[in-house]
C-alpha cells in the first residue's frame, strides 16, 4: 500500500532520496503501522515527535492505510503557554 509521509524541521533529515520537498511516498506492507514508517526511515523510538494521521494525533501503534498522509513533527514548544498548533497548507489534499 502507499502511504505519503511527510517529515518536518529537523526530522527530514531522516526522509529518502526519492522525497520531493519534504514528502516522500512509501510502499508499505498490509497492516504497517506509524512505528513501522519510523523503523524503516531510521528515525530512533527514543526520538520524540508529534505523530500525526490524516489531520489526527496518531500512536506508534496506529495502523495505516492505503492513501493514507502521515506527518512527523519534532516537538514544539514555545510562545506564552498558549496551544501550539502546526497547520501545513494543503498537506492533506489528493
């Protein structure tokens, strides 16, 4: 199946050669899950991240599915104790 994964700041670092931008496009076995994509893309468990899954906070354990757009983030902090929010303009378009 294909997944399009996106990694952001200082994880794209871990993206493959074949990524356009920040986006690359896995094929993935039936039944991958996100800790699947950050095995193969090398990314250490001990690495923290925001996981995001088509717009939804997604667990390691989280299945995928076919067409499905998963989005690494590194942690964010900052401001003045407000929400933080990461908005990516047409990340999630087909």
């Amino acid at each position: 199946m294909k997944v399009r994964v996106s990694l952001f700041a200082t994880l794209a670092v871990y993206l493959p050669t074949s990524a356009t931008g920040d986006t690359a496009v896995l094929d993935l076995p039936d039944g991958a899950t996100v800790r699947d994509v950050t095995t193969l893309l090398g990314i250490s468990p001990d690495l923290e991240c925001v996981r995001v899954v088509n717009g939804r906070d997604a667990t390691l354990d989280q299945r995928l599915n076919e067409g499905d757009a998963l989005a690494l983030f590194p942690p964010l902090a900052g401001g003045r104790g407000l929400p933080v929010c990461a908005h990516v303009s047409g990340m999630f378009r087909s």
